[in-house]
C-alpha cells in the first residue's frame, strides 16, 4: 500500500480542471519544535477558485498547494513540544495551502480546535461562519427582534448568518435562486422569511416583515440581487458586500443613496484577522466551536470525497444545484 501522502498542487494560475493536479507530498517526522499534522477534512470554496485562478486578494507564490481550509489531527510531536499531544483537533495551516495529506510546522503556530467540534464542521469554522459573525456585530447596533435581508441565503454565509442572527433574538429575510428546495431547509434552520430572487420581493418588504424594514443587508453576488436589497433598506441602512458571486459591478440606485442615505461598506475576513489581536480572534473562535460543539451551528454538506478523487471533488464544487459544502476527506495516518 502507497503510504506517502498526497496534495492538489497547481503549478501556474488557471482554471481548477487545467492546473490541478494530485501530487505525492513526502513528510519526515517532526523535529524538535514541529508537529506532523494529518488532514481529516478540507472544505472547498469559491476563494479557492480565485486563489488557484489569481483573482484573489492575496495570492501564494507558485507552485502551490491548493485550498485554504480544512481540520486536521496531530499524528506526532516533536522535543521540546509540550501542552499539544498527537491526537488534537487543529486548523490545517493555512499558508502552505489546506488540500495535502499531512505536513510538518512549528507547533506554536497550530490553532487548536476542541475535538468536541464534530469534524466535518471544524473543517469549515474559520471563513464563513466568522464572516457572518463579524458582519452581524460589527456594523449596526441592533435592537431585539431586528430584521436583517441578505441574498445567497444558502450559500455557507448566508446559512452560517440565519442560525447566528435566530441566536441573537434577530429576524431574517433570505434570498435564494431556488425557493422551493431552500424554503423548507433555510426556515428548519431559523430563516423567517425566503423569497425568490425575482419575485419582485422587493415591492412588498413591509408586508413580508409586518411593518419593519431592515437596517442591515448582506451581499455575496453584485448586480441586479444587491440593487434589490438596497431598495428594501430602511433610512441609513447599511449594506455589506463581501462576494460577487456574479463578478457583476455593484451599482448603487442614486435615489437611495440620496433620499434613504443608504450606505454601502465592504468586509474582508482575512483583513479582519490581520488587524485584530489573538485574544479577539480566539474570543471568537471559541463563540463559533460552542455552538457547533452544541448543534445550534450546522452547515450542510452537499457530498465528501476522498482525498485520491479530491478532483472531482472541486468539479462537484463548481457545478450548479449544490446543496451545501463539498468535503474532501482524508484518513492518512503514516
Ligand atoms: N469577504 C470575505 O471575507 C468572505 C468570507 C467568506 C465568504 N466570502 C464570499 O461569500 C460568497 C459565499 O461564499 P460561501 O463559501 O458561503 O458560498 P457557497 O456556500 O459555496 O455558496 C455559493 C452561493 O453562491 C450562489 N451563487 C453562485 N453562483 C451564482 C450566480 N451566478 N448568481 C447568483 N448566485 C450565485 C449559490 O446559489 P445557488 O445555490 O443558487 O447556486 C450559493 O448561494 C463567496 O463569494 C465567497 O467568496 C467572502
């Protein structure tokens, strides 16, 4: 049996399906200081695409390995390593990219993961669910019982900002492509309200709410989908763009600029994470493993690959009627 770990490399900037390929990985064990760490789950999402494309907003030198994300296991400690023993939850480094099968790295620089956060949701705890977090905290002084509009509902932000908003006593309105396959799902999760794309939603807000409109919209697509949520935005409203989906400008209704004072603002997580202390940044964490360790923060998997078919695993990630977050799984173990 081949026990030498494998990686999704890319050796020039393209499309995912012309530069990835699946390369052997070879590690040694950890010297003193180090830790080998075995990846168990990496999540795939569109930033990876920018990434291994070269349209995102910080780029690895080439060649690299591909993904940002995933959960991985600590195999084996090196001398000198105290407080961190083989068999700890941690975030597979980020740096050296999150799609290989194990990798040695000082373990000073692991971030721990409690190993009571089921693993397939400790793969993708660090980018969506955060993002939501921050964008629900940071830009508007919310009143219990507030309404907050954002579109791509379903994708892991938007189910990440559903659940978060129902904890914090929040209201939702939520808009997908496909209403009959999200309906039921998204208001399982606490969504109060889901309405389609170009149902004209946006005529009728105060009927949909009661009589409330919302302060806060969030926006990952651009185009046509953001112009409608800022005409449901109350006076001094604000919306946060922090994807585009469509790749779309975001075009600003200029009476809604003028008369409703609307304003439109941007967020970036990882400019977030740059520009906070580490107490902050585990402060939150820790918010975000509590309630995935208690249930209260569940992200769908749409499916979960192998790591020797972890290319058909992006194919599936980048095909339409996804119905949540591919998974590519590793059982590595030396
Ligand atoms: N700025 C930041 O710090 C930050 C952090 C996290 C995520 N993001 C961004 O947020 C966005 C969502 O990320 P995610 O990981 O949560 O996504 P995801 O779970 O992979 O879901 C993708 C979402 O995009 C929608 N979508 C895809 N193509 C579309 C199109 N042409 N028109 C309209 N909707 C489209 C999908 O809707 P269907 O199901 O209908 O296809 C789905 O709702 C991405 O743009 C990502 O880069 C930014």
């Amino acid at each position: 049996m081949n026990t030498e770990p494998q990686a999704v490399r890319y050796h020039e900037r393209g499309k995912p399906e012309e530069v990835l390929t699946l390369e052997p990985m070879p590690v040694g064990q950890p010297g003193p200081g180090e830790a080998l760490v075995a990846l168990r789950a990496a999540v795939i999402h569109p930033s990876d695409m920018g990434m291994i494309g070269g349209t995102y907003g910080r780029l690895p030198d080439l060649p690299a390995v591909a993904g940002r994300e995933g959960v991985g296991e600590v195999l084996a400690v090196g001398a000198g390593v105290s407080g961190l023993e083989p068999g700890q939850q941690v975030k597979m480094p980020e740096a050296p990219g999150a799609w290989m099968q194990a990798v040695v790295v000082p373990a000073e620089s692991l971030i721990r993961i409690p190993n009571n956060v089921p693993v397939e949701m400790a793969a993708q705890a660090f980018i969506n669910p955060p993002t939501a977090l921050r964008i629900l905290r940071d830009f508007i002084d919310f009143k219990p019982g507030e309404w907050i509009i954002q579109n791509a509902a379903n994708s892991a932000v938007g189910i990440s900002l559903i659940q978060l908003a129902r904890h914090c006593g929040l209201k939702t309105i939520n808009i997908v492509r496909d209403v009959a396959t999200w309906e039921p799902i998204l208001k399982e999760m606490g969504a109060d309200v889901v309405v389609a794309e170009d149902s004209g939603f946006e005529k009728n807000i105060k009927e949909l709410t009661g009589g409330a409109k919302p302060r806060l919209g969030l926006n990952s697509i651009g185009g046509e989908s953001v112009i409608r949520i800022i005409r449901c935005l109350a006076d001094q409203g604000k919306v946060v763009t922090f994807g585009g989906m469509v790749g779309d400008k975001v075009r600003f209704p200029t009476r809604n600029l003028i008369f409703n004072d609307v304003c439109l603002c941007g967020f970036w997580m990882d400019r977030w994470v740059r520009t906070h202390d580490q107490a902050e940044f585990e402060a939150m964490q820790a918010e975000i493993y509590d309630l995935m360790a208690e249930g209260a923060l569940k992200l769908p998997i749409d499916s979960r690959y192998p790591f020797d078919k972890a290319l058909d695993a992006v194919a599936r990630a980048n095909a339409g009627g996804r119905k949540g977050k591919v998974l590519i799984l590793s059982d590595w173990k030396g």
